[in-house]
DNA sequence: CCATCATTTGCAGTATGACGCAAATGAACA
DNA sequence: TGTTCATTTGCGTCATACTGCAAATGATGG
C-alpha cells in the first residue's frame, strides 16, 4: 500500500464537536499502560501515596531493576509518572490528577463525538466482551 | 527470578477504597488501544455514527481488509466494538456507553485511590510529560 | 449444486517490545 | 581524587505483534 502517516489513519473528523477525539486519544498513553508490569508499577505508586525510589519499587516486583527502571521512565515520559532526584536516588510518584483528567478526557471526548448514542442502554459498570451474535 | 503471576505485580491493595484498582486497570484494554491504526479504526467508527462493515472501513485505512478485520477483532473482543451480521456482511460499530463507562470507571478508582492527593494541583485539562528536574 | 462476494484464517517475514546481565553514568562522602 | 551506592544504558535473546498474500470459510443467489 501507499505509505501514509500511520498516525491517524482516517479519523475524518467531520463535525466541530467531536474535532478533538483524534488528540485526546493518544495511542502512546494507551501503550505505556497496555503492559502488565507497568500497570502493576503504576498501582503500586498509586497505593502507597508517597514517592518512591527505583529500588523501592522493584522490591516488589520479580523483574531485574533495570527493567523496572525503564518501564517507570516509559511511565514517565507518558506524563503518568512524576520525578525527582533526592540525592543519588529518583523518587517516582503518580500524577494522579493528570492521569484522571486524562481519562475523563477521553470519555467526555467521545461522548461528545456520538450524542445520539449517548445516554442510552446500560451505561454503567465496566465494559464486557459481548457476542452480540455468537 | 521466580515465576510469578504476570498479572497485577505487586498492587498490595492495601485500604478498602482502593481495592478495586487492579480490576478497573485491565491490560487488555489499553492493549486493543495501544496500536495507532486501531485507535483510528475506533474514530473512524465513532465519528461515523452507524455500522460499518469491514470493507467500509477498510476503504478508509491504507492497510489490507485481513489486517482491519484482524484488528476490528481484537477491539470487538476487547469489549470495545460492537458487531452484527447482516448476510454475508458483517458490520462493526463502537460501544460507545462501554468505553466512556469504563474510562470513567477507572478514573474513578484511580481518584478515590489516592484521595489525599486528588483535589489539588492543575486537575484541568490533558497532562504533559512534565520533567520536575532538567 | 455451483458461482460470487464478504470476511476470516493460515502462513511467513519483519518489526517492536520485554527481559537479564554487565558496563557506564551520576551523586555523595571519605 | 577515589570509593560506594543508586540509577541508567548498551547489548543480545526471546516473545509478541503487525502486515500482506493466499487460501479457506460462510452466506446469498442463479
């Protein structure tokens, strides 16, 4: 085929109320989160509250430090995690705020982007692979 | 290192509102939206309203109709696209309920996991890899 | 039954990502 | 300056994923 940008590929993006769907889904959040260790990273810093160092978390993961040190930048660079130095050792913390409006974000995007389908059927509760046909 | 459980890694869940994090922050989820040709199958979906069938959306992706069917299979089985036979065709359309309640649902648990820190800072607006030190 | 169309699946090639180990970098301290 | 500790990065290996092509499956109509 002919090499387009892979980014966005058809989004046609047609009325003004639903332009921005195509920048808040941004597939390198989804790709930071979409690996089991990471997630786990992530709740682990969610759950304890307070900063912790490279160290600390790999403690309580069965995976080499310098993974865990990789995958806390990948967390990093996707705006999840946040930084900072005390010395010689990195604190990672969760952008609880920012991961929440994240995904707010995203819900509010497309909800607006299909007003005639919102509000409609079962609404509530986590999703669930459905086989509408089987 | 030992074998253990890929699955949630060290989430110590530790007080009752946050135990329902590592239900809401599923893998599979992030992963069906990880790959940015299926994030523009999804928009292309939800900007469209109605049901396509797998030729329809491929016509609007520079990619082959097995590798769209493909991956309108995996958001399908991701709880993320909705699907119905119609003869010999089959027609995709977005679950949009589901994937704003789900989206929600886990910005939900993210905030009341961590209730000390929610409330405070810039909570408005998308987040950005911010670098706490240079 | 056979032909046709839409979709799915098998298969192989290539690319991306996770992982562990070892070495390198950076910061504090003697 | 040299040492020590925490973290990061280079590199090779292995697993997973994306892709296209071709064949198979499934449904409709002659």
């Amino acid at each position: 085929m002919t090499q387009m940008n892979k980014q966005n590929v058809g989004p046609r993006t047609g009325c003004a109320c639903c332009c921005d769907i195509g920048d808040r889904l941004k597939p390198d959040f989804f790709k930071a989160l979409c690996d089991p260790t990471r997630i786990g990273l992530l709740i682990q810093l969610a759950t304890s509250g307070e900063a912790q160092t490279v160290s600390q978390v790999a403690e309580q993961v069965p995976v080499d430090i310098s993974v865990v040190s990789r995958h806390l930048a990948i967390l990093r660079d996707a705006g999840i995690l946040r930084v900072q130095r005390q010395g010689k050792e990195v604190r990672y913390s969760a952008r609880y705020e920012g991961v929440v409006s994240t995904l707010r974000g995203m819900a509010d995007a497309i909800e607006a982007c299909c007003p005639s389908q919102a509000g409609r059927g079962t609404a509530t509760g986590s999703i669930e692979a459905v086989q509408d046909e089987s």
